[in-house]
C-alpha cells in the first residue's frame, strides 16, 4: 500500500511540473510583436510583454496572444485604412491615365479649332482685306458656337450651321449687289432661296454631314473620358463595411495577436477576403467593359470617317470654296432672288470704287504642311487616339481582377503555402475561392454579407455608365442626344447628382458640374 501511495504522489509531482512546463512555453515573448507594433506608430503603453489570455479578443483567435482589446481595436483601424490605401493605390494608373488622357484630348481639339480660327482669319485677311474684317464676326460667331457645342453647350449644330450659311448669304448678297439697298425684310427672303438656290454649291450640305459627325464623336468620347474618371474616382473610395473590416483584421493583423507579425497571409485566404470586400465593385465590372467597348468603337470613328483633324483643318478652304461658287453664280442667283423678292430699290451711295469681282477674283491658298500650325504639343490625333485606345484596353474588367492585384504573391501574401497565414494559424489554406461578385459572396467562408443589400454607390455608377455608353452608341451612328446647357439640369448632372453629396466635383468640363443634393 505505502508503495503504491509513493508511485501515484510522484506521477501527481510529474503532472504538476508538465502542466507549469507547458504553461511556461505557452507564455511566449512579445517584444517582435511590440517592436512591429511601434513601428506602426502606436504606443507601447500597455502592450504586454509576454503573452495574456486571449478571452478578451473579439476578433482574433482566443488563445494566448500579445493583443489587449485596446490593442484589436488599433489594428482593426489599422486595417481600414490600409486596405483603402490598397484600392487607392492599386486603381492609381487607370484613374489618372483618364484624367491625363482627357487632359491631352481636350487640349489637342481646343487648339485644333484656336489654330484652324487662327488660319481662316489669317488668309481671309490677306485675301479678302476689308470686306472680311467687315464681315469677320460671322466667322467668329461660327468657332464660338463650335466651340460651345464641344464645351458642352446647348448648341443645335445642324441649326447653326443653317444660320452660319444664312448670315453668309445675306452679306454677300449685299456685297455683290451694293448698287441696292436691301431691308432686313428683303435679305430674310433671300435666305428663303438658300436650298432652291443652293448659292454655295454643295459644301454645305458636304460640310454639316461632316462636322456634326466629327463634332459629336468628339464631344462624346472626351465626355466619355470624364464619366470613366468620374466612375473610378468614386469607386476606388470603396465603403468599408464591419464585416470586411472584421476578415481584414483578421487576416492583416491576427499573426500580431499570435506573436507571428512577419507572417504574411495564404494566397486563397486574400483573395477569399478581397473578393468579399470587394464584391460590390466586382458587380460594376460587367457595366464598365461595356462603357471601354463603347469607347473604343468611337475612338476608331474619331481616326476613321469622323475625323475631326480632317474636318477641321480645312474648313477654311471649304468656306473658300463656297465663297468662290456664290461669286461664280452671283448674276443667277441675284436673278432668281430678284423674280422673287422683288426688285430693290437702287442704293443711294452706289457701287464702291473697287470692283468687288477684283475682291473675290485671287483664289484662297491654303497653308502648307510647313506652314500649317502644329495641334496641341506637336501631336497627331492618330497618335493621341491609339495612346488612348491601348490604356482603354488595359482598363478593361479592372474591377473583378483588383482583387488579383491587391492580393500578388509577394506584395501582400506569402507564395509558401504552408508557411503562411490562414486566419487561425501558421499553415495551409483550405476553404475553396469564392467567385466573383455579391451574390457569389454567400459562400464565403470569411466575409459575412448581405447580399440582398447591394452598394447604393455602386449601382449609382452602374446606372451612369450604362447612360454613358447609350451616348457613345449613338455616338458611333452619328446621332446626338440633345444636352442641355451647363446652367441647366444636364442629363449628366443627373446621373451623378445622387452620388455627388457631400463632395465638391473638380470637374474641368462646364458641362459635368455636379448639382447640390
């Protein structure tokens, strides 16, 4: 019996001293942990030195740690923050290539139309003298307007062109007949003649074909690169809810809490994470690949048969041209105006001294290509639409692929698939990969969802987009959907209007200005 007593006092004393060993071991140091801990800037104060018991963590697993709850709650923030920097930074390229590109674009067609200006009033001057600056605000009035239209005004150009061609008439009307005196009456009915009479041949019909396709392409594609950049912007500042929060810290900061800060988390396990906190932007990726299609099928039309360079440049030859066929007709039409409209009664100060058949007689000589002005730093727009087709190109299903990128091996998550991270402790990752998008979510064995809520941003941006490529598609076909003036309720504003609370639109384009909520 006394034996038998002694053998179970030593296998207790044994136990004893195994259980005070292992509590030892299992009380591990947690100067790493508090040495990366201030490295993040936080204070030391409290931090323990050696592992606690863990029953406290909301977040992290429960064992023996380094975290107080103080402490959790830091790197919860923590992680906030840095997963929005990550989407931020990761979406850096894409946004600004659409504000450099609409940037470039905008300056090459404002240039484009400056220097065209700059050569139709240089040459109309040398060849027509006088009469031209006479008459030059009808010139004028026609790259004002154009001007307008691009920057988003509520301009008709077909209705404009009409009026450009009108006011032409009636003052050369005026100048091959000065022998008359002509009322405003009298010169209203001469414009009736216009079609019938076709006084300038066929160039304008020729030439309003022409601008208002190379004009509404243009418009809408730059149009375009600011709805894309608008839509990014907004997306790339992703709303962080308390569940991806919660898998954030959970996967960023947990290794923290288990003395393991180096550790970096398993491939899968990032990507179950980002694709559940970022499953509302995946959602928009379907509406955006058909917002870049869009996009590229007007910039082949800008370079193709909507040329706006080969419209623009020598619009002031055509003008020439039209000018030249009124002078070669004027006794016919002056005739068919005169059976009419009626005879004019004969001016009181008669013909001017300088035969006005001299005036029109020296045939307009466009530049050549030296003398011709370079466009906006030196560029073609064939350069500057393929630039921009091959960053559209590369912009295409960024938003369901940033889940790859955020998670590269290396960048953030370990290549070692035993010697990383899997949300409990050092070693593989097991649960599948989740899909895509917020239905797909309902699988996701870390970010916890709703997916019947979806992101009332996101589906803001999804409803612009889809109006935008509405644009480009009729874009595409020549045809304009009439905008309203910047000061008025534009359809754009609209789209916007809901998202835009609270935030001030930078918007360089009269016409995007967002409206108040």
């Amino acid at each position: 019996m006394c034996a038998m007593w002694r053998l179970q006092v030593a296998l207790c004393t044994l136990s004893v001293l195994s259980l005070s060993s292992a509590g030892e071991s299992k009380a591990r140091s947690c100067s790493e942990v508090r040495q990366a801990y201030s490295a993040k800037g936080f204070s030391l104060l409290h931090v323990p030195h050696q592992e606690i018991s863990g029953e406290h963590l909301r977040v992290c697993p429960k064992g023996y740690t380094c975290c107080t709850s103080e402490m959790e709650d830091k790197l919860s923030q923590q992680s906030k923050q840095e997963f929005e920097v990550m989407v931020e930074d990761s979406s850096h390229n894409m946004r600004t290539t659409f504000t450099s590109r609409h940037k470039k674009f905008d300056e090459f067609f404002l240039e484009l139309l400056d220097n065209s200006e700059k050569s139709l009033n240089s040459m109309f001057t040398k060849t027509y003298g006088k009469l031209y600056m006479q008459n030059s605000e009808v010139f004028q009035d026609l790259f004002t307007e154009l001007k307008r239209y691009y920057t988003g005004g509520n301009v008709n150009l077909e209705e404009m062109l009409n009026d450009f061609w009108s006011r032409l008439l009636e003052r050369m009307f005026q100048l091959l007949n000065s022998q008359y005196h002509f009322t405003d009456d009298y010169l209203e009915c001469v414009t009736k003649y216009t079609d019938q009479l076709k006084p300038f041949g066929d160039v304008p019909r020729k030439l309003k074909a022409q601008v208002t396709r190379a004009f509404i392409a243009a418009r809408t594609f730059v149009q375009g690169l600011t709805v894309g950049r608008e839509v990014a912007n907004r997306v790339a500042k992703v709303n962080v809810v308390p569940a991806c929060v919660r898998a954030l810290t959970q996967m960023l900061y947990c290794p923290y809490c288990r003395g393991m800060p180096g550790l970096k988390p398993c491939h899968n396990y990032c990507y179950n994470v980002m694709r559940g906190c970022l499953a509302n932007q995946a959602d928009l990726d379907a509406e955006w690949n058909l917002f870049i299609d869009a996009m590229l099928l007007v910039a082949d039309r800008l370079v193709g048969p909507f040329n706006i360079e080969a419209v623009i440049e020598p619009i002031d030859i055509k003008i020439s041209e039209a000018i030249m066929t009124m002078q070669d007709n004027s006794m016919q039409v002056s005739a068919k105006v005169f059976q009419g409209c009626g005879q004019p009664k004969p001016s009181a100060i008669g013909r001017s001294a300088r035969g006005l058949s001299d005036v029109f007689s020296s045939r307009f000589r466009p530049f050549t290509p030296e003398q011709r002005p370079t466009t906006a730093a030196g560029t073609s727009l064939d350069r500057l639409v393929i630039d921009i087709k091959e960053k559209l190109k590369e912009s295409k299903k960024f938003w369901s692929k940033l889940p790859d990128d955020i998670c590269a091996e290396g960048k953030l998550t370990e290549s070692d698939e035993e010697q990383c991270w899997n949300s409990h402790t050092k070693g593989r990752y097991f649960p599948e990969v989740v899909k895509e998008g917020l239905t797909n979510q309902v699988n996701n064995p870390e970010v916890i969802l709703d997916i019947t809520r979806p992101d009332t941003l996101i589906r803001q941006q999804i409803m612009a987009l889809r109006v935008m490529t509405n644009k480009l598609k009729n874009a595409y076909n020549g045809n304009d959907i009439s905008f309203q003036d910047s000061s008025k309720s534009s359809d754009i504003s609209i789209m916007f209007c809901l998202c835009s609370c609270g935030t001030k639109s930078k918007s360089p384009v009269p016409f995007l200005s967002l409206p108040a909520c």
